[in-house]
C-alpha cells in the first residue's frame, strides 16, 4: 500500500523519512515531507513524556521483561492520544 502526497505522488511507506520539529511550548511534531512538492504531512505530537516512555518501551523489549513492556505501551498510547486529542 502506498501513501499519496495531495500532489498526487506516491509514496512507499518503508522510505518515508520522519522529521521532528520542537515547538516553545515543548510539543514534538512529527511529519514527512514530499519528496516531490516538499508538503509537510502531520504525523503527531510527542512531548518530554512519550519520547521517555518510547526509551522505556525499547529498553523493556531488550530485556525481554513482557510485564513492563505491556504496561509501558499502554501509559505511551494513553498518553500520546491525550496529547493528539484521540480520546
């Protein structure tokens, strides 16, 4: 499955290079550029809290500790559909 970009080129998911830009009031976004027209495309929002918690995620599936992970994901995504407004 591909993603079109409102220029109508396609873009293969694998190769989509996301961009972080800090925000003054501490909000990450996250996007992708065109690589044909340059239009940015809104992924999401992260702060201080979900990038932390992302560190966690990855250290928690390094140790291979299931119990952490699973309580890891579930703060991140309650978290990061706070902060994008999914609740």
């Amino acid at each position: 499955m591909k993603v079109e970009c409102i220029c109508g080129y396609l873009m293969n998911p694998e190769r989509i290079k996301l961009h972080e830009h800090r925000q003054q009031d501490g909000l990450i976004d996250v996007y992708y550029a065109c690589p044909k027209c340059k239009a940015q495309h809104h992924v999401c929002y992260h702060n201080a809290e979900t990038k932390n918690l992302q560190k966690l995620i990855k250290k928690a599936e390094r140790a291979g500790d299931a119990d952490k992970l699973m309580d890891y994901k579930e703060k991140f995504k309650t978290s990061l559909d706070s902060l994008n407004n999914r609740l």
